[in-house]
C-alpha cells in the first residue's frame, strides 16, 4: 500500500483518537496543574459599647468575578500531585524518618489516600486478570468440546454475566451476601454465628470485590478464545494425535502457541479495565475497606459545592500513567514476537 493511500486510509481513525482521546487527556493534564480559587472575604469592623469586633463574609460577586477570568483556576504547577492526597513526598519522608521498622513505614504509607487506592487498584488487576485468562480459557477449551446440541445453550449461559449491567450485577451479590441474603444466611448457619458478616471485614470485601470482577470479565475472555479455538489447524491437531501426543499436550504445544495472540489482546483489555475499578467498590458500598483511583476521581468530582477539578484531573493523569507503565511489557513482548516472526518469514 502507498504512503499516501496509507494516510488517507487511517486518517478517519486518526482523527478520531486525537479528537476523542489525545485532547481529552492534554485538557485534564491542563486542568491537573491549577487549582480552584480561594473564596474572597470581606472583613468589616463593628463597635459597639463593649468594644469592636471583626467579622468576615464572602464576596460572592468578587470571587465570580475571578473565576470568570481564571475559569481553570489557580497555577499551581506540579504540587497538586506532590501533596498529601497524592503522592504525599513530605509526609512520606516524614515517616521514614518517625518509623522504627520497615512495616511500621509501610503501614503508615498505606493509610495516605492515595497510596490506599493504589493499592487495592494494583491488588484487583493482579488476581483477577490472570484468574480471567486461565479461566477462560479452561471454560472455551471445555465448551469446544461439548457436543453440538449443548453447546449454545452452554454459550448463552457463559455470557450471561457479560450481559448484566456491571452496576446491577454488583448490586445482586451485595444483597446475595448480605446478612439476610442467601449467601450471608448460609455462612451464619455453617459457622453458628449470627453476627457474621461479609462486609465487616475488610480481607473478606477484598475477595468478595475480586470474585465480582473475575465473574463479571470472565465471558470475555472466553468468548475470544471461544473464537480463537475455531481457528486452529486441524492437519496441526490431528498430526500430533498421530503421533501419540495426549489432550494436554496437544493443549500445551498446539492450541495455547496458537492463541498466544489472543491471549495478548486479552491482557491488554483486561489490564486497562482492572486498573479502572469503580463500579463494584460503588454498588458494594466498600469505601470503607477498599477505594480504587477511579472511586478517589469520583469523590473529588462530587465534593460538595466544590468540585475538585485539579485534584480529579492529577489522580487521572497517574492513573494513565499507571495502565501505560501495565501495559509497556506486554506491548514489547508482543513488539519483539511481531519482529521474530518477520525474521522467519524473510
């Protein structure tokens, strides 16, 4: 293909990634280096026979009339995502030098907000997305073989939770564990204690939050390898059951070196949403024991009267940066593969 039919065939796609995408995230690293104006007060004096005394209001027609003509707010520069709700250097620092012991340092790192969210976040994307690769795979390769007659009626039902909106499917389980749900009522009788609960306990939230995601992301990643199983070469499969080689093996040096491809785009998609956890944390009413990046974004869009927009817009800045740095050494394996397979061929 010519360099210029090249460019006329990408540019839709182009344009649409800088309109949609590229400038949406230069506006919020924009917004990300100011912060809101303070309010502008107005102090008078009042004297009366026991005295003077000075009292304060807000101006508001003076603090419209600033932020009408600074509407991104206050530069601030980069000291939004240095202070304590952020990546808090000081306060860091502070602790290394207070803590006796190195778990002691952590724990206190861990109870600043942000390093709390990341935490959970990078916890959620490495259990679930392996677990959703695995899995589905396990659930195509075991669906691939069933009998025609079954295998759509088993299809529909493997979808099932990629069909439910993730905020309903979310909201379902809360009540299924709550204390009169099924799931809860069951574990108060198996352990003989009626004041057990699922949601009082911040590990068991964590697993409860985990199983959501892997139920949910499941019938993706199996419905991709579903696909991808169709393709592979049956002259392949059959040579290798010639010559003796067992379902696993067959599985191992046939079937998954054919699906590594999808097993790449699979971990890419995975990678970006896990690290963009919002709506299970939400509908399971989990702030208290687990927050993600996302839920911290949220909470500063929504602070009352006030949004926080320079705040919101470095969280989402680290949070790019974050699912870009996931994302590097897959995009080099895959790179490097793309470049060993270009060797052979020539």
């Amino acid at each position: 293909m010519k360099d210029r039919t090249f460019f006329w065939f990408i540019l839709p796609t182009l344009s649409a990634m800088i309109l949609f995408i590229a400038l949406p995230i230069v506006s919020v690293f924009v917004q990300s280096l100011h912060i809101q104006h303070e309010q502008v007060l107005v102090v008078s004096e009042s004297c009366g026979p026991f005295g003077c005394e000075e009292t304060s209001a807000v101006d508001q027609e003076a603090t419209r009339a600033l932020r009408e003509a600074q509407p991104l707010g206050k530069f601030n520069g980069l000291r939004t995502y240095i202070n304590r709700s952020h990546l808090a250097f000081a306060e860091i620092a502070e602790e290394w030098r207070a803590a006796d012991s190195l778990g002691t340092f952590l724990a206190r790192v861990y109870n600043l907000p942000f390093y709390k969210a990341l935490a959970f976040t990078l916890t959620y994307t490495a259990v679930v997305t392996p677990f959703v690769l695995a899995l589905g795979l396990a659930v195509a390769v075991g669906v691939n073989s069933l009998p025609k007659l079954l295998k759509g009626p088993t299809i529909f039902v493997s979808l099932l939770p990629m069909i439910v909106t993730p905020l309903v499917g979310s909201l379902i389980l809360f009540w299924m564990v709550d204390g009169d749900g099924v799931i809860g009522a069951t574990l108060q009788r198996v352990f003989d204690d009626p004041s057990l609960s699922l949601k009082a306990s911040p590990t068991l939230t964590w697993i409860m939050l985990m199983v959501y995601g892997i139920w949910h992301s499941l019938p993706f990643s199996f419905i991709v390898f579903y696909a991808g199983l169709q393709t592979v070469p049956k002259d392949t499969m059959e040579a290798a059951m010639i010559d003796g080689a067992t379902t696993w093996q067959r599985l191992r040096f046939v079937t998954i070196p054919h699906l590594a491809p999808l097993a790449t785009f699979v971990t890419l998609m995975q990678l970006m949403d896990n690290f963009r956890v919002f709506e299970p944390i939400i509908s399971f009413q989990a702030q208290a024991h687990a927050t993600s990046l996302s839920v911290v974004i949220f909470n500063d869009l929504r602070e009352s009267g006030n949004p926080l927009y320079g705040s919101a817009g470095a969280t989402s800045m680290m949070t790019i940066i974050g699912v870009a740095i996931l994302l590097t050494p897959v995009l080099i394996r895959t790179w490097k593969a793309g470049r060993a397979s270009a060797a052979k061929a020539h």
